[in-house]
C-alpha cells in the first residue's frame, strides 16, 4: 500500500508545536544524542493505538499533551493525535481525514479546537482500518473468550528497527517477545496483505467451530463408552449376589447383551430360599480367595522393598570403592631406601614395596571394574508395582462383595426373611437395568460424525481455492531471493556470501543456508553480520508489500541508528570534517560502511519506484551525516542547538 507518514507533530498545552516533517523515499534524521531522535518510533506507534506509551518520560513527555502523526494514503491524508498517557483521554483520539493538503499551511493546534476525541478501541481505530482497506472482520474468539478481528497493531511488527533491535542477534522483530502477539501477526498476514476476504475469515471460522465440535463429541463418546462400562459392572454384581443366594452360579466374562438377558430373565426365588440359599459357602470361598490375594500382595511388596534396598546398597557400595581407589591415591617415590643410621641401601625392601605396589594397582583396577557394573531394575520394578495394583485392585472388589453378602446374612439374622432380601436384589437389579436402557448412547446423540466429518471436509476444500499455500511459497521464494542479492551489497561475512537467506511466513523463522545446513541469526558471530540479516529482511519485506496491490500495510519503515554496529560509542555527529587523527584506516573502512548502508537502502527504493510506480518511505535516525546524503536529510539536531524539544 502506498502508505507514508507525512508529519510527526507534538502539541503544548499553550498550543506550540514542535514538528518533523517527511516525505517518500529516504528520509534521514541526524545529530546527537539525546536529542530526540529514537523518540520518533515511540511517537509513531502510540499514534498507531499501541495499548501503552514507551515515549521516554521526560523533556519530551513533559513538554507535549498531545502526539500526532499525518499519514498520506494515495491522495487522502489521516490526521490521528493522540492525547498523553497520563491524561484522562489517553484511552480516546483525534481523529479525520483531508482530500487536499490545503489543511497543512498551516497545521496548528487550533486544528482540534473544533473537534472531540472519541474511543479508540470503538470509534478511531476501526475507521483508520477502514481507510487502510483492513476491514475483514474474523469472528473468532480469542484466548479470553471475546471475538476479535484483523487488526492494524498486528503490522507495526514490520514498521519499526529500534535502537536495541536493528543489530540483535537473538530477536528480528519489535513485539515478538508476547507469544501472543507474535501468533496474531501470523495468522493474520493473509489477512493484512489481502490475499483473502471476509468469505475465507468466515469459512476459517466454520472450520475451527466444526473441529471443535467434533473433537468435543468424540470425547463425549469417549467417555459414554466408560461410563457403560461401570454400568455394566454395577449389574453385574447383584446379579452375581442374586444367584449365590439362591445357589446358582454365573458365568464369567458375560457380556452386555447377555448380562441384560439374564437381569431380564432372573431364575424366581425359590419358596424354600432359606434351605437352597449357600450364602455362608460363597463368603467363604471369597474370603478364601481375598487371602490368596493378600498373600500375593505381601509377596510382591516385599520383592519391591528388597529390590529398592539392593539398589541402595548397591550405590553405596560403588560410592565405596571409589572413596577406596580416591584415599589410596599417593605419590611414588622415586627415592633409593636406605638405612637411615648407615646409609646403606637396602634392596629387599625395595623389592617388597614394588610387589605391594603391583598388588595394590591390580586391586584398585579391580575395584574400578566392579564400580562400574550396573543392572537396570526398572522394567521388574515396573512389573511388579502393577502386579500389586491388581492384587488391590481385587482385594477391593472382592472385600465389597463379602460386604453386600453379609449384609444380606445380617437381614435373615434379624428375622427379615431370606425371600425378601431376594425380592430387594431383584428390585435393585431392574432399576440398574432401567439406568443403563434409559442412558443416552452413541445411537441417539444429535450429532451425527460422520456428517460432521463431511462437512470439515468440504470446508477444507473450499479454503484450498484460494491457493493460501501456493501465495506463501511464491511470497517466501521472492523474499528470500530478494534478501540474499541485498545481503551480498552488505557487509556481510565473505565465508557465508555463497549461502542463501531463508525466510518463512507461515512460522516468521529467519535463518541463513549455508552448504545445506540452516545457521540461526544467533548462531552468527559479528554485528556486521547481525545488522546485514536485518537489514535483508526487513527491506525484503517492505519490497513485498509494496508488490501486493492489496496489502493493507503502510509501506514506510523507521530504522533506528543502523551505523551503532560500526560507531558503538559514538555521542557526536559522524562525518569526515571531525574524523580523529589517530582513527586511520579502521574509520575510513567504517565510515566506508556506513554509507554502503545508505547506498543499499536508496537502490531498494528506487527499484521498488521502478517496478511498482511510488516510493515507500524509510526513516533512518543517524548519527552519521555524509555529504553524499545531504539531500535525504528532513532534520539535523545537536545537543547545543536545534533539537525535537
């Protein structure tokens, strides 16, 4: 979009202004520090809406109440001011829009005096995204539940090299630092370069909605399917107590179907229930069984303690042995053994203390070799502990079943006849059964799957016409291409020229190709090259977005003191009327550099003028200030003289 600020404008509460006025192409701002210079991104993106201010407190935020900025779209000009942010509008702009430039000559402060802020989140933003073209609404929700749209805070990313990020080896772009932020500018650049329309935010919506649905029904369906399963079991139980009361035996392993069929189908309880009943025998067995199940438990507990003691043990012992080998470690000496009275050299002994030193070497090598033996016991660990899970397990399902059987002892020891304790399973069973035949299952549910997955199907097909991945892969083939030839105008490593830079819009990774192998930009070393990485890029992405008829994003760019790489202590404007005497050839290469980085910037935009008909505007705020480049230069500041306050 030919998109470029015009005017950066600062009001006093009396009315007086302080301005830097712009124009397409290079527009370069130098002088000294402090004075102002960096300020002008903070001022630019708090006119563009940013939720915060990061204009440096002081001179500049004690002097103006209001920030203001002019863009120029084609032939229309957007006035945005924004009021400061300890005001009570700091939430509310400034906000119209002029077809001629006649409201220039002058612009002051009586320019507003007929106007009222109005919100900027409902009112100023969504019209100012009007005039960019950026109006497609994305009515899916965010992280918090509220439905949000396209926005032009997602572009400033690709607006702005500050100071601290034009030469970072660990970050390319401003706000990248909040995930969050970083995601929306991704999703959303199909979005702001106008490859697609309301129609594809719609579908894209449909299909998130759909995935969610079908995701949340096959949970659903997860989850009905173990909920019969406890069903199933909570039926099987008093039927089982049923039939050992009355002395009948059920089978195993019965399934669904044939549990309901025998609940359906219950032998009826016998006149002589009390004589035919074998309750105590049942207990019994289960009380039989739920010991040969302790046993086992106590038997797998104890093989979980000894193997947990033998590995104590056994790291102990290896740290043993290696105290052992560490406190026999002594120096030989290379002294003869004498006689201390005579002097006389006696060799047995010698010959005593090599046999126990050979001895010692072949024990500690040994003791080495046994430290070093290990057996994994993990897996039979892991065996074990769910052997012991089940043992639990089946204590506690047979421990319940003893229970309800004593119970029902319990009502005959209290008079209540066995018949009628008979009669109450029986009742129990049939509401059971009524629980599972009434419980919704896979059958009855409204949504149908299989439709559902038809109908993502078709919506993937619909988003597959407008050949997204088709528009990625040329964008990212032109500014890769675009980035290596501006790359080699560079100072960048000589070693690397023959590699090629990579860059990805569907992730926003960066990286260089180099003899097949990708080298991340904080696996480079140099500033040089740090600064030449950004550099590429970001005038590669300028250059794109001018070639997309349809982009929504401003084509200007503000470049934050790229010569630092170069002149990192520099206070003083750089030129050669104040070179120092004793800088000889490392400043003349520097400053040699320094100006191939403006060469660099004006041939990228005089390509762009040539090939698409306008010049996207880039803002350079330099201390270097060449005599080649007088004719770019908007302003010249000093801390003694002129300056933004």
């Amino acid at each position: 979009m030919n998109a470029y600020i015009k005017k950066i404008a600062l009001f006093s509460k009396d009315g007086e202004m302080r301005e830097v006025s712009l124009d397409d192409g290079l527009n370069i701002i130098t002088g000294d520090s402090k004075t102002g210079k960096s300020a002008l991104i903070e001022i630019v993106d708090y006119c563009l809406f940013s939720s915060r201010s990061t204009i440096p407190v002081g001179k500049i935020t004690d002097f103006a109440t209001l920030f203001c900025i002019i863009i120029k779209i084609s032939n229309k000009y957007l006035v945005i001011a924004r009021p400061h942010w300890d005001s009570k509008d700091h939430s509310k702009a400034y906000f119209s829009f002029e077809v001629n430039d006649s409201f220039l000559s002058p612009f002051t402060f009586k320019y507003f005096s007929n106007k009222l802020p109005k919100s900027i989140k409902s009112d100023v933003q969504p019209e100012v995204e009007q005039h960019l073209g950026l109006a497609v609404l994305d009515q899916r929700e965010n992280n918090y539940g509220n439905s949000k749209k396209a926005t032009m805070r997602s572009f400033v990313s690709l607006l702005f090299q500050h100071q601290n990020l034009i030469a970072n080896k660990h970050s390319l772009f401003y706000r990248f630092d909040d995930y969050r932020k970083r995601e929306d500018v991704i999703k959303e650049m199909p979005i702001l370069l106008g490859w697609v329309n309301s129609e594809y935010t719609d579908l894209k919506r449909q299909l998130e909605v759909k995935e969610q649905e079908l995701k949340k029904e096959l949970r659903l369906q997860e989850s009905m399917k173990l909920k019969k399963t406890d069903l199933i079991e909570k039926l099987r139980v008093p039927i089982k107590q049923y039939y050992n009361a009355i002395g009948y035996i059920l089978e195993d392993n019965l399934s669904f179907l044939e549990l309901k069929r025998v609940a359906k189908n219950l032998p009826e309880v016998p006149k002589t229930a009390e004589e035919d009943s074998d309750i105590k025998n049942q207990i019994s067995s289960l009380k039989k069984k739920r010991s040969e199940y302790s046993n086992e438990l106590s038997e797998v507990n104890s093989l979980i303690e000894q193997i947990n003691d033998n590995n104590s043990e056994a790291y102990s012992y290896s740290n043993m042995l290696s105290r052992i080998v560490l406190t026999n470690d002594f120096p030989e000496s290379k002294d003869n053994i004498e006689c201390p009275v005579c002097h006389h050299k006696v060799s047995e002994v010698e010959e005593t203390i090599k046999t126990i030193k050979t001895s010692r070497e072949n024990l500690i090598s040994e003791l080495k070799n046994v430290g070093k033996y290990k057996n994994d016991s993990s897996e039979h660990i892991n065996q074990l502990i769910e052997k012991r899970d089940l043992c639990k397990k089946n204590i506690k399902l047979i421990s319940a079943e003893i229970t309800n059987l004593e119970k029902v002892t319990q009502s005959v020891i209290k008079e209540q006849s066995l018949r009628e304790t008979l009669m109450f399973l029986r009742g129990r069973i049939e509401v059971t059964l009524e629980q599972i035949l009434d419980a919704p299952t896979l059958a009855q549910s409204p949504i149908d799957i299989q439709e559902l997955k038809i109908e993502i199907d078709q919506l993937k097909d619909k988003l597959k016409g407008y050949d997204l991945k088709a528009k990625i892969e040329s964008a990212n083939t032109f500014i890769n291409n675009r980035m290596t030839e501006i790359s080699r105008k560079l100072d960048f490593e000589e070693e690397l020229q023959s590699g090629e830079m990579r860059f990805d819009l569907t992730t926003f990774d960066f990286y260089y190709l180099y003899k097949g192998k990708p080298i991340r930009l904080s696996e480079m070393g140099s500033g040089a090259n740090w600064l030449a990485c950004h550099l590429s890029l970001f005038l590669s992405l300028l250059h794109f977005i001018c070639k997309e008829k349809e982009s929504c994003i401003p084509s200007f760019l503000f470049i934050d003191q790229p010569s630092q790489v170069y002149f990192p202590k520099v206070t003083k404007v750089i030129s050669n009327d104040n070179q120092e005497e004793d800088d000889g050839e490392s400043y003349d290469e520097n400053i040699k550099q320094v100006k191939n980085i403006f060469k660099v910037i004006l041939e990228e935009i005089l390509i762009i003028k040539k090939q698409y008909g306008f010049s996207p505007q880039i803002v350079v705020m330099e201390h270097a200030d060449e005599p080649e480049f007088y004719q770019y230069v908007k302003e010249r500041w000093a801390n003694n003289g002129k300056k933004l306050i």
